[in-house]
C-alpha cells in the first residue's frame, strides 16, 4: 500500500513539484485521511492515507473523484452580486461579477446593520458537508456577533436531532456503532454505518468486513435491502417509521418473557433502581435532594450514591415518605408489556415469531455476566449491538424510536462495553506527551451523564429549563432541540405570532448549504428566504445560492486549511480499539480564481466590524487554547497563526503548524479504558426519563401562559418511550397505500456530488440511483412496469415524477428513492435533471416535526400512477 514516504521516494526528477501531500477529504462528513498527488502544481491523484486510523488507506468512490470537484468548470471563481430584486425558484438572479473588496464592504454594511438593531434577527446555516469548518466558523461568528439563530440546513432535522440527542444523552456521542472487533450480533435500525454511509465510513467499511467474516451476525432492520441489508446475514423489512415498535416488542420479551436483562449494569450504569412516586418524579432525600432507591438489605430508602449496588431493588413497591414508590424499572416493566409481539408485528408487519426470536438471539448473544481480559484488564464482554441512524429516527417519534433502541443495549449492559454498542470515543485521555485533548463524561448531582465534549454551544444534557421563546427559532420553547426547522417551515409565522415574538430574519449568511433542496418542499422552505438579504459561501450556484444577494466563492477542501477536521472524536472516528489520529486539511495544490477560504473571511468580517476580541475569544474557546497559546483580544492575526497555536496547545511546541503540513496526521494508541469506559466513570443513564416529563411539565407551563396548552403535542415528554405513529400512518385515504423514504447512495453526497461527473457515471451504472424502486409484487398488482414514468403523489397532493425500476428487496408497501437528486439549476449542468427530487414530498410544519427534538418526519404516504 502506498505510504507518504513510499510515494515521495518515487517521485521523479522531471517534474518541477512532484509530491504526496496528506490532507483530509471533505466530501462527506467523514473527514478520511488523503494523500494527494501535486505534480507541477496539478492535483493528479488522490488515494487514502495508510498511517492515518481515519480511513487507514482507503477513500470510497467519491474521495477518489474530489479532482473533478476541484477542476469543475462550473465553479464560482468570483465574488457575485445579484440584480434582480425578485427572488424565486427558477428566477434568474441576474449576476454580476464584483470585487472582493466591494463584496465585504456590502456583507460587513448588512451586518452592521442588523448588529446595530438587533443580533437576533441574523440567521446562520450551513452545512454538514464541510462540518468541521461550518462549526469553527459559523459558532466563532455567531458567537461574537451575539446571534442566536443557527441552524444546520437539512442537517440535523434529518440525520441527527433524536440520534445525536440520545446518542449523547446515553452514549455522552454524536451516534452509535457496533464494537467491530469483538461484537457477535449486531442490529441495524435504519443506519448503514459501514456500508455505504453514515459516519468514519471507510474505516467502517473495513471494521464491518472484517466482523462479518469473523462471523458477526448482522442483522438489518430496514424497509429496503440495499446497503447494509445486501451485506447482512438477515434482512428484516419493516414498515416505514415503526423502528420503536419493534425494538419495544423485544425488550419486552427480553424482560418479560424470557428475563434476560443485565441487573448489575441496570443497578450501577442507570437510574433504574431510583425510586419513583406516583406523580412521576423521582423520591428525594430531604437532606441532600439526591434521588432515593431501596436497599433491599437495609430494608430502607438511601441515596443513589449511599446504598450498595447489589443491594438495590430493581423491582417492587415500597412505602418511603409515607408514600408509594416503585423503582423506574418495575414501571419500564410493566409499561413494555403492552407492546406484545403480536401487537407489535400489527403495526411494524414484521411475524411475532420473528421478533421473539431476534430479541432472543440478541439476549443470548450479549452473554450477561461475562468478562474478558483487555491489555491486562477485566472489563464487562457483552458482544451485541442495537444501533440506529438516519432512517429509523427521521420520523415524528424521533426521540422514542432512538430510546427504545438503545434500551435494548441498556437492558442487556452492553452500552459502551466490549463487544457492544459503542458511542463515538466520548473518553479521550489525550496525547501522552500532552495530555490533551482530554475529555470525560461527568455526573450531575443526580448521578446522570453529562458529555464531556459536545458541539458547543449545546449539550445535549442537561436540558435548559423550557421558556418563553423570543429567538426566531423558538427553541427556548423545545429545550431538547439542537437546532429549529421553524427557520423554514410553512407555519412559522403562526408560532411566531403565538408567541408573541417580533423578531424576523433579516440578513442570513450561508455556507456551503442547499437549503432550498435539502430541507423539504421546496415551495415551503423558499418562502422563508424571500425577504432575507443572503450573503452566501458557496463553491457552485446552485438553488440555494439563487435566493442569495452576494455569493462569495469559497475554496473547496482540497484548497484549504483546517487544524482539526475530525475533532471532537465523538463526531467522527473509529470507535473500537486501534488508534487516535488527528489529521489535519491543508491545500494540495494552490486555489484558482479570487477563491478565498471561509474561515478567512468570516475573521475578516468580524474584524471590519469591530468585533476583533470577541472573534478571538471564540477562537480561543473553540479551539481549547491554553496559554501561551490563547489569542490576544487586540491583535489580528493570520490564520496559519491560528491554526499553529492550535495545534500547539494541544500537542505541544515541536507540533505546529509546520510539523503537520509535513507529517499530515497524529497518532497515539487508544488505551482500552478510554474504549470501554463504561463500567469504569461513575456516571449514570435513564431508563426512566424523568428529565423528559420534567421539561414537559415546564412546556405546558410556558403553553398555559400563552394561552395554547391546548395546541402543543406532549407526546416526547412522557417518562416511558412509545411507539408513536407518524403522519403517514394516521392518513386513511385509501388512494394513498404506500409510504416512500428516501436512503443515500454509495457514491453520491446529499446533494453535492450529483455535479461530479465521474460519480454521476458511476451512479448511472447503478439501477437505482435515479430512480424510484418499486417492489415488484406491488408494481405488478398496479399494471405498472420496469422503466415506466410513473408519478408519486402524497396525500397533500404534491408529487414527483421519475423512473420505476421494480426490486424484489423492498417491503411492499414502501416506495425508496435514492440521494437528494433531481436538481434543476442550469448551473450544475452534470446535475441538472438527474435522480428524483425526494424532497418535495416533504412537509414542513410543527404537525410533522418530533414535537421535543424538532426533528422532521421524511416517511410520506403516496399513492403511484403512470405519467
Ligand atoms: N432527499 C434527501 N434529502 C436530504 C438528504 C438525503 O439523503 N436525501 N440528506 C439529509 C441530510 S442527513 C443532510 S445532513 C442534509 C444535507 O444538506 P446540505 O447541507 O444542504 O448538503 P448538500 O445538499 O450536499 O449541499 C451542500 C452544498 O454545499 C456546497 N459546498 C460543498 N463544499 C463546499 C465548500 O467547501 N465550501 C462551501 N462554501 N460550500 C460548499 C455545495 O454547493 C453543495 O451543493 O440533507 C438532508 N436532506
Ligand atoms: N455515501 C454517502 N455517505 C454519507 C452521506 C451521503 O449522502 N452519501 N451523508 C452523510 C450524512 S449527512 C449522514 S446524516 C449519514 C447518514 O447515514 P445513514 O443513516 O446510513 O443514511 P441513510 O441511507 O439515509 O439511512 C439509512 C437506512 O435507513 C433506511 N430507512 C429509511 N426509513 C427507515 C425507517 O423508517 N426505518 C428503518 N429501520 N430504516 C429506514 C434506508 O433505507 C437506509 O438504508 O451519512 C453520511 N455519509
Ligand atoms: S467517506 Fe466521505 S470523507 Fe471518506 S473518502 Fe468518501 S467522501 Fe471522502
Ligand atoms: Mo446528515
């Protein structure tokens, strides 16, 4: 395999630059480790970096084309300014080419203005393609600035609001993945992590080839037999959104039907021994107001941390404080016995039979009680993994479809323990010659989990207590959510109004994000980009950058530099044991045009504004600076400087800047206790969600005081996760039989790799890339055909034409469509017209969000007929 050294031994003499230079990819989140092949300035190759943990050599089929992402011709090389007043979908914005300083002097005008009025009303958005630079910039500015509105495009309301909620709330992680290395049977809910998609994707690639060959039994629960399905021992089809019905039916056989549960890892790992009272709450010490549990020895309530492990009751009714109590696991009990496997088979149409005995190999698999010796310690072995992601929490039961599928890891104690489902290294001890960076998860003085590293300026526990929310995106009002889709959705007026709230957005900065297509209908989501003056990065114009008033022509990853594309680890890198590595971007060959980096800019901005030491204060934050590395609040600096104290402060002086540009990548070995940390840092996580019902309390509160308790959904505020349906489910038009989804493509990044022409070639080989799959029964019993133009139409009567391509691996009642395709600006001309426009099936409303984490539901019902 190719090493930087092998590489650059070989190069020739005839060539004025031939070299490898290590970077990171960008073309998805993934952030793998690259080399690049610059001879005489031309980016000739790119292959993986072999030394790197992040990818170890490998680059899936994207990574490999960047070049043509590079050298598009349709990229933007100029700063742009609009001429036409209108804005619209398809309305030509009349551009006209600007100089760079006159596109600063007309961004830092608006921004003062809004500033001066009133920080609130600007809006950032960005997007997850480039995460790690749309964190640094779009937080260090915001941050500086005093916004208050943020919001990640189509990320986050689709992928991520429940899964990285409970992923951190559970795990202290971004997601979850099965311990590759050791685990023996894992289930997939909606996720492809190691086989198409998802995060660390190629290292995954090569962690789940390797587990299936050494026998892992991979079982996948998905409406479609594509991806993770195709390579999986058993393919599980399931009705679209009912993720949480099923795994409820198996921890009730788990613990109901079969007892297997792990009461150890219940008792010391999670609040099920703590005792409830009959209104819902905890039982309190009236000392301390830490939370009681019954020490079944004593024959009395103590304190969470005061009682013995093995002596706490898990099970039973109790008097404390003259009153009855019940430990939160007695309640989970019996509150799962309702979803029978029979009922659940009702509702997710997979046989009860089935259900029972996956729940029963799962529990079998997870060997509760065995250990095993890692370098030198004995850990917890619990080898069965249930993991989720973005097709089983992009549903209206977000949260609960997230909680019932990791209770099924908490029942059985294999939650971060060897074998079992892992967060993202949420414990890193840091470098041994610096000891940084360092993070652990903490304890409240409830004894729950508090992450310890996060995308700041949120964490996902403990919640905010809910409030009367003034920002545009409301979300004081949802204190669960990561990030507001009210930004764009078809109701937000009505809520603003609700609440009284004057504010409305005004001046937007943009980077990278196709909102107009990633978000949903497109109609919808336009409308809030209308009257909003939009300063938009971008590297193409595409139907976002339409509705901006100046575009700013980004450099792409391949130009840039960034010290950490891969940190915090909990976002991105492999889970199990091996090695840390932090890779660094830099440019691999020099940008052409006026391209200019956004980090660059935004630094700019914010200096011609004024805001110098507040920009260095979020830069300081940030990035962890220590001193003597901390920014001076006067001093403007370059951004190499930046990127140099960064890395210093968390690798010491003889690791700048310098050293990477040479070396590309940092590595130390993971230690087994930074791995598997869970049975190690004494910290707790709910099995009873009581912090749920104590926000919904707040929530009705706050309703009541407006006048609209009446009109708030409290579905994710209960103490106890249920299957709830989605708006699909209740529409009993029976025109409308089926339910489509969507699910991503090998080669093709939502919607910005569908300009790569290479990727474009290759997604044509692809039956389905751009077409709509059909099970074949299904297709047959309508009279439709294999290659007819049929249209799908939602019950809300929009619809979205496109080719039926008939497939045997997809539940009848489903109707699957690849990417975020079916683009039409005539500036992707490669794009342009290609796959189908999912989206536009989309609704966007509080009725189709997750009324707690406010992510949106993607399942639509429709109906199919020919064209
Ligand atoms: N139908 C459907 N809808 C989806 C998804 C799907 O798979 N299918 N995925 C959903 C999910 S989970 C997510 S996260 C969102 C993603 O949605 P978005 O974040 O909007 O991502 P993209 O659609 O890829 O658009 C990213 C755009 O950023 C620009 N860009 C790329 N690189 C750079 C750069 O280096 N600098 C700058 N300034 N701009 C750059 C490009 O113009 C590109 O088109 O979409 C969501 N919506
Ligand atoms: N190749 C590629 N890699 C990517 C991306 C990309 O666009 N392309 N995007 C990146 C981003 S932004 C994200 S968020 C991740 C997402 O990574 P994943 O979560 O793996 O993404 P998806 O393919 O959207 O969804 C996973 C599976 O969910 C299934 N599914 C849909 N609805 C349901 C349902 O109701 N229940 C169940 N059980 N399954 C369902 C789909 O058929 C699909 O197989 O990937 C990242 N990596
Ligand atoms: S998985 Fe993502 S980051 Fe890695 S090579 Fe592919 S596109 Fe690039
Ligand atoms: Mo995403």
């Amino acid at each position: 395999m190719l090493t930087l050294e092998k590489a650059n031994a070989g190069v020739t003499a005839n060539h004025q630059q031939d070299s490898w230079i290590p970077s990171s990819c960008s073309l998805c989140y993934g952030n793998c480790s690259i080399l690049a092949h610059n001879v005489d300035g031309v980016l000739a190759k790119i292959e993986g970096n072999p030394v790197s943990a992040c990818g170890e050599g490998r680059l899936c089929a994207k990574g490999v084309a960047g070049i043509m992402t590079l050298y598009d011709p349709n990229r933007v090389n100029v700063p742009l300014k609009r001429t036409n007043p209108t804005k619209g979908i398809g309305v030509d914005p009349g551009w006209v080419e600007i100089s760079w300083e006159e596109a600063l002097d007309i961004a830092v005008k608006k921004l003062k203005e809004v500033h001066d009025r009133d920080p609130g009303e600007l809006f950032l958005q960005g997007t997850t393609t480039c995460a790690s630079e749309m964190h640094c910039g779009l937080f260090t500015f915001a941050e500086a600035f005093g916004a208050n509105a943020v919001w990640v495009g189509g990320g986050g309301i689709h992928c991520g609001s429940g899964a990285h909620e409970i992923g951190g709330l559970m795990h202290a992680s971004w997601s979850l993945v099965p311990d590759f290395k050791f685990c023996n049977y894992a289930i997939y809910f909606g996720a492809s992590k190691g086989h198409s998609a998802g995060h660390v994707a190629n290292q995954n690639a090569q962690l789940a080839a390797d587990a299936r060959a050494r026998g892992m039994k991979m079982v996948v629960v998905d409406p479609m037999c594509n991806f993770a399905a195709g390579k999986g021992n058993e393919w599980v089809p399931i009705r679209v959104g009912t993720d949480a019905a099923l795994a409820l039916a198996m921890a009730n056989v788990l613990v109901n039907e079969l007892g297997i549960y792990d009461g150890q890892y219940l008792k010391q790992c999670t609040n099920a021994a703590y005792l409830v009272k009959e209104d819902g709450h905890y039982v309190r010490d009236a000392a301390t107001n830490k939370p009681l549990v019954w020490d079944a020895t004593a024959g009395t309530a103590k304190t969470f941390d005061s009682a013995p492990i093995d002596s706490m009751a898990l099970l039973g009714t109790f008097t404390v404080n003259g009153g009855k109590a019940q430990p939160g696991f007695q309640i989970l009990k019996e509150h799962l016995k309702k979803y029978t496997p029979e009922y659940s088979s009702g509702i997710t149409t997979i046989a009860a039979a089935n259900i029972r005995r996956m729940a029963r190999e799962f529990g079998e698999a997870a060997r509760i009680g065995s250990t095993i010796m890692i370098d030198g310690e004995e850990y917890p072995y619990r080898p069965a993994a249930a993991i989720f992601f973005r097709g089983s929490q992009g549903h209206k039961n977000s949260t609960w479809n997230c909680v019932a599928i990791d209770l099924l890891n908490q029942l059985v104690g294999s939650a971060d323990n060897v074998g079992g489902a892992l967060g993202f290294n949420p414990v890193c001890h840091g470098h041994p010659d610096t000891g940084r960076p360092y993070y652990v998860p903490e304890a409240t003085p409830d004894g729950l989990m508090i992450t310890g590293t996060w995308m700041h300026p949120h964490k996902p526990f403990p919640a905010n207590d809910a409030a009367a929310p003034t920002t545009i995106g409301m979300r004081e009002f949802f204190p669960w959510a990561m990030t507001s889709p009210f930004y764009g959705a078809a109701d937000r007026e009505k809520w603003w109004n609700r609440f009284n709230i004057q504010r409305r957005p005004r001046v937007m900065i943009n980077f990278g994000a196709n909102a107009i297509m990633s978000v949903g209908n497109k109609d919808v989501v336009a409308e809030a980009f209308k009257d909003v003056f939009i300063i938009s990065f971008d590297i193409f114009k595409n139907e976002m950058t339409d509705f901006a008033d100046v575009v700013l022509p980004d450099t792409c990853y391949l130009e840039r530099l960034f010290p950490s594309p891969n940190y915090p680890f909990i976002f991105n890198h492999p889970g199990s044991m091996g090695t840390w590595s932090w890779p660094i971007r830099q440019p691999v060959v020099k940008s052409v045009g006026e391209r200019r980096d956004f980090l660059r800019v935004m630094y700019e901005i914010g200096y011609r504004m004024g805001l110098l030491k507040d920009m260095n204060g979020a830069y300081n934050m940030h990035f962890e600076l220590k001193d003597p590395y901390r920014l001076e609040p006067d001093v403007k600096y370059e951004f190499e400087e930046i990127v140099d104290r960064a890395l210093k402060s968390f690798f010491g002086e003889g690791h700048g800047l310098e050293w990477f540009k040479e070396n590309g990548v940092m590595n130390w070995p993971k230690k087994a206790e930074e791995v598997y940390w869970r049975s190690r840092v004494p910290v707790r996580v709910p099995v009873y969600f009581e912090i749920f019902q104590t926000t919904g309390e707040q929530v009705r509160q706050v309703a009541k005081d407006f006048g609209i308790e009446n009109e708030i959904n409290y579905q994710a505020y209960q103490t106890l996760p249920d299957w709830n349906p989605c708006p699909s489910h209740e529409c009993k038009d029976p025109q409308y039989d089926l339910i489509s989804f969507y699910y991503r493509d090998t080669v093709h990044t939502n919607s910005l790799t569908l300009e790569n022409p290479w990727l474009d070639e290759a997604a044509q080989m692809n039956d389905y890339s751009y077409n709509i799959a059909v099970n074949a029964a299904t297709a047959k019993r309508k009279g439709l055909n294999d290659g007819d133009i049929i249209w799908v139409e939602s019950n809300y009567k929009r619809r979205v034409k496109g080719r039926l391509k008939t497939i045997e691996g997809i539940h009848p009642e489903g109707i699957g469509i690849a990417a975020l395709a079916g683009h039409w600006s005539k500036d992707l001309p490669i794009a342009k017209g290609k796959g189908v426009f999912y989206n536009e099936l989309i609704e966007v409303d509080y009725d189709h969000l997750d009324p707690g984490n406010l992510n949106m539901d993607l399942c639509v019902k429709v109906r199919i007929y020919k064209a």
